[in-house]
C-alpha cells in the first residue's frame, strides 16, 4: 500500500527553494517512491548530501538526515555506513557537488563497492551559484563561464562510476519518473555501491541560455534524447550521435565494503583467539 | 579622471581586479563571492583583460592553482569565501610558506556548522596565523582602495608574501553604496608591471620550489617568513602614502574616529564600525567622550601603534563577529589584550562582546549599550562579564 508522499515530507519546511519548472523535485519524488516501494521504514532510512541544489533535498526528508559541505556527502556516508552497516545510506547530490569538487570521493567510493546508494541530480550546471558550467555541461553548451560555448568534454558519469567498480549504474530522467523511481529501487536493493543518474532540468540558469525556454521544452529534450538500451541497439551509430542511453547499464557482484570489513575482523579475532 | 558610481562590493572589488589585469585569475564559485569572480570572467570572455582564467573543480585547486602560478611569475589572484577558504586552508600555509605574493579578496562569510551563507569573520580570521598579510575594509570603497594597494604591498621585494583583502558578505558584497574609481591608467601605473626576482622555468637560474626541508633548515625558512611580516608595516604606510596622491583618500594601519580625546573606546573591524561611527556622535553629542578604533592591518598586528592610541583609555570594549571558543574571547580581543600588556600606566579596563555570527544583524542600541556598560565598569570599578554574546538568545 503506497503512503502518501507527503508522509515522507518535512512539509513545516515548505516551500522549498527550487525555481518553477526546475526537476529536482521530480526526482525527488521519484526517490520517495522508490524507498515506499521498498517497504523501508523511515527509521532504516539515512539520507545525506553536500552542498548545491540537489543537496538541499534531504532538508526536506522527513528521515534522518546530514546536510555537509560542498563535495563530500560520499565521505560523510562512508562514516554512517561503516558504524551503521544495516542503515540503507542515500546520497543525494548535484552534478557540480558529485563529480568536480567531490569527484575523488566518488571514484573511490565505487571503488571500494561500500553499499551506498548515490543519486546524482544532473543538470548540467552549477545552479545555486547562478550558472557556472559544471563537469556534467555538454560540450558547446553555454555557461556563464563558457560564453562562447563550452570547450571541455563532460563525463559519462555512469560509465566512470562503473569503471571505477560500483554493482549497479543507471540513468534516468524527470521526463521518464516512473522509471526513474523503479531504477532508484533497484539501485537501493542493491548490496554494493549503487548510482542512478537522474538527468534533471535547471530552465532558469541552463534552459535559458541555451534556447531551451522553460521546463516544458527541457522535458521535451529529455524525451526526444533518451532512448532505452534495446532502441539503441537498433539504431545506426549515426542515429545514435546525439543521444543517451536510459535504463540499468552495468550490475555485477562484487563483496561489499562493509561485509568484506566484517569478515576481516572476525578473522583476525579469530586468529589472535587461536593464539592465545 | 576618475569615476564615481553606485555600486556593490562585488562590483567594486571585481573593477578593482579588471584594472589590476593580473596574469592569472583561478577560482571556484561561492556564496557570497561568487560574483566577483563571475563579473571578472566577463571581463576575460570580453578581452578587456589578459588574465589566464581557471574554473579549477574546487578551492583547495584554485588556491593551488594560485600559487603554481605564482611560483612561475605571474601575478596571481582568486578570490573566495567562508568554506571556499576553509578548503584552502592547507594551501594558504603554502602560499605563505613559499613567500609568494598571491592577492585575494575574501568575501566574509560564516563558516560551517551550521550551514550559513551570512556575514561573520570566522574565515578569515581562522586563517589569521597562516602568514597571509589580512586587510579589513568597511565598505565597498575600502575594499577597492585596499585592493590595489594589496597587490604593491604583496609584492614589495621587503615583503613578498601573500595578502588577503576583506569585506563583510551581504553587507558590503551585495550592498550598494558610493564609491569612486580610479582610472584603468593610474591604476595600473600604480601597481606597475610585477617583476618577480626568482621564478620557476628561467632557464638561466633555475629553481627549486617546496623542496622537503627537515630539522636542518625549515626553521630558518619558518623564521624568514616572520622576518617578512616584520617590514609590512612600513611598506603598508608606504604604499598608503603613494595611493592618497593617486586618490586623495587616505590610509593607515588603523583609523581612528575621536579617539584622540576618548575615554572609552571600541575596537572592531569592517561594516559594523560605519554603525559604531554613529553611536560615537550620537553619544558624543550628549556629551560622553566616546571614540572608536577601526583596525585595517590585522596581520601583522601593528601593537606598538595601537597600544599608543588607546593607552590613557579608561575602558575599552572590543567587537569581535567571531569566536575562537577558547572561552577567552574572540580573536581581535584575544590579540589586544595581549597587545596591552605592554601598554605604559595603569592597566586599562577591557572587556569583548562577540557579536554578529551568522549574519545577526547588530544595532545601534545594542553599541550604545556596549559604551554604556564601559562608563558602569569605570564607575564601579568592576568587571562583571568579560566575554559578552551580545545580541544571541540565550
């Protein structure tokens, strides 16, 4: 039986700072569901961020929860996790937040596969500081940093974490919530560090500035851009060009972090105990 | 001929930096001082400057971006605030350490936890013992005028040390107020062309930068970085005495406003000495010999100079919008007081009001309150409270 999602609000903390049309809270909402779809209790639930929009989210989470600073909501989790290894850990954080200041913490973070679910609020720039291009900024685009267009390659950010080691990557957007929500469930169920990318919108300091006027046009492109695995798979490299793929794009099994801590511990108890 | 306008801090301080056109500029946004920055990319995206910008992935990169800059002879700018200067913390040390004439205005911002985006002085002055050179301003016109002389006193070969210019977040950041601008030409004659002594890639003399340096000589590198601080006083007055005839407007290590004749004074730094400017006229008008002491170089801290201005005080009250938390008071009171001891006659009354964290708005009333509670002190000759949180709900 669903809850309503205002069961999982801190609603006395209303209204939240988002712009009108930004997608934050679509995913959000998205995240919400994904955690009532799983059944957990509010309880089992810790949710953290760092610092930029997206990570002004758990402010309004009725859980418990830890706003920290610009970058390193992994390393803060990691801490939780490691005292906690029952609580399900959420980090919820911005492309800016995830993947420039705090892009250390994230590769290392996969890489050693502690069970950590990530939710990356992608859009595109750094929003709260008004419009700097982000490393999530496509090439070309326009920043209030790159008025002429901006000259660096941005990440694929799943393809990274992936590499880097996670059990679990997906992408989803705002335009396609419903599935987004079941990729962030899945994501949460995994054991092993999990990351969605939720592609996101920002009309106000990016849909602007790049002929997108407002929200409606910025879900559009989400739509008209995202393709599912298997409608890649038909289409021509040619097709594909300007493009990104949605849905789960890497599970493996890897031991966790935590288990794998565990188990060392008991070990050497174990062989000091032997000793004596 | 110069230009007056209505203008922000962030305006002022990102004109202030157009003009200075330094070689490399590398930052990372933050509330408040993102604007600075953003402002002085305009200037670089529209060629009004030659500045190498960086948008590095973080402060501490920034900073280290800086001093990389530095170290190869360029002269190098960022400018930050609160957290962003937190993060850099490491760096500043390295900045100083290296005797590397880096500029930076710092916005001031409360520091983490809990999150806040307002004005209060405990960035800066956390980094008050890194070796940095710290420069207060009141307004946005100080912020400016100290700007530009930062950069000849950083880079005076007496001194060669980095600098840091302050202004108070949201205040004076984002608050419009008057102020006059010099032309692009004056300025930039003033600050002339840099010319470092030693850099990094001279073929002809090459060097070694951060090199490890154990108990052999670090302390002789340590104790030269001391040395330094020793002669900013003197190149401060120097550079200040240059500027007024560029200005007209003129400055000092500290500025005092009636406090010749004061008996009881007030210490404090940035936008709420306008406010206490105020309350000394309004009390001076009823007649009490109120006066006030507004410290411009904080490091190196000019003892002799202060300690002449308020000896013969019959109590002083010190405004500190920090903590230090070692329940001795705030910083400025800390250093006064210990400034004092050597002060000639008998011991002057002193206590510290921290006030203002996290953007708390302080008052009129409550700095009147303040010289009143000196006049009670010297009337009963009791100190009651020496550290007061003045405007907190307890």
């Amino acid at each position: 039986m669903a809850k309503p999602i205002t069961y999982y609000l801190r609603t006395d903390k209303m209204p939240h700072i988002w712009c009108e049309g930004c997608g934050h809270g679509i995913v959000l909402s998205a995240v919400l569901r994904a955690v009532d779809s799983l059944g957990l209790d509010k309880d089992d639930v810790c949710v953290v961020s760092g610092i930029g929009c997206a990570s002004r989210a758990p402010g309004y989470l009725d859980f418990d929860t830890l706003h920290t600073t610009h970058g390193r909501a992994l390393a803060f989790a990691t801490g939780i996790k490691t005292m906690k290894p029952n609580l399900n850990v959420l980090v919820l954080t911005g492309d800016g937040d995830l993947a420039a200041i705090g892009g250390n913490h994230l590769i290392h973070a996969a890489r050693r596969n502690i069970n950590l679910t990530t939710i990356c609020f992608n859009n595109s720039i750094y929003g709260m500081t008004s419009g700097q291009y982000s490393p999530m900024t496509p090439t070309g685009k326009m920043a209030t940093t790159a008025p002429y267009g901006h000259i660096e390659e941005p990440f694929d950010l799943c393809e990274l974490v992936f590499s880097a080691g996670a059990s679990f990557v997906a992408r989803g957007t705002c335009y396609h919530a419903n599935p987004l929500s079941k990729l962030i469930a899945k994501a949460i169920a995994v054991n092993g560090f999990s990351f969605v990318e939720a592609i996101s919108q920002c009309p106000t300091y990016y849909g602007r500035r790049n002929k997108m006027r407002d929200a409606l046009v910025m879900l559009d492109w989400q739509k008209e851009h995202a393709v599912t695995k298997r409608a890649a798979s038909r289409l021509s490299p040619e097709e594909l060009k300007d493009k990104f793929i949605i849905g789960e794009l890497g599970t493996r099994t890897r031991p966790e972090y935590t288990e794998r801590y565990e188990s060392i511990i008991k070990a050497a108890t174990k062989e000091t105990d032997d000793n004596v | 001929m110069s230009r007056r306008v209505a203008i922000t801090g962030n305006e002022a301080i990102a004109e202030a930096m157009r003009q200075i056109n330094p070689d490399v500029v590398a930052a990372y946004p933050i509330t408040p001082a993102t604007e600075i920055v953003q402002m002085f990319a305009n200037s670089v995206s529209d060629g009004k400057v030659d500045t190498e910008f960086v948008t590095v992935e973080s402060e501490h990169s920034a900073m280290s971006a800086a001093i990389g800059a530095s170290a190869a002879g360029a002269r190098a700018m960022t400018a930050t605030s609160s957290q962003g200067l937190a993060l850099m913390w490491e760096m500043l040390y390295i900045a100083a350490g290296l005797k590397l004439p880096i500029v930076a205005p710092i916005v001031n911002r409360a520091l983490s936890a809990p999150i806040n985006i307002h004005c209060d002085h405990s960035d800066t002055m956390g980094a008050r013992d890194s070796g940095w050179i710290q420069i207060y301003s009141e307004d946005a016109q100080e912020a400016y005028d100290n700007l530009i002389q930062a950069i000849r006193i950083a880079e005076h070969p007496d001194v060669l040390l980095p600098a840091m210019v302050t202004m108070d977040g949201f205040i004076v950041s984002h608050g419009m107020s008057n102020a006059e601008f010099l032309d692009d030409d004056v300025v930039r004659g003033f600050i002339k062309e840099y010319e470092p002594k030693h850099y990094l890639l001279d073929v002809e003399n090459p060097i070694t930068v951060g090199a490890l340096d154990f108990s052999d000589w670090y302390f002789e590198h340590r104790r030269q970085v001391a040395d330094a601080h020793t002669r900013v006083k003197d190149v401060v007055l120097q550079v200040a005495e240059e500027f007024k005839g560029i200005s007209g407007r003129e400055y000092k290590l500290f500025d005092g406003y009636k406090l010749d004749d004061a008996e009881y004074a007030i210490v404090i730094v940035n936008s709420a000495a306008g406010t206490a400017k105020t309350v000394v006229d309004e009390l001076r008008a009823k007649g009490l010999k109120a006066g006030l002491l507004k410290i411009r170089l904080f490091r190196p801290f000019p003892q002799e100079e202060i300690v002449e201005a308020l000896s013969g005080k019959k109590a002083i009250a010190v405004l500190d919008r920090a903590d230090t938390l070692s329940l001795m008071g705030g910083p400025l009171y800390i250093d006064l007081r210990a400034a004092m001891y050597d002060s000639p006659g008998p011991r002057v009354k002193m206590v510290n009001y921290i006030y203002g964290l996290g953007g708390r708005d302080i008052n009129m009333e409550q700095i009147a309150g303040v010289y009143n509670d000196l006049v009670e002190i010297v009337k009963t000759g009791e100190i009651k409270r020496s550290v007061t949180y003045l405007g907190v709900r307890e």
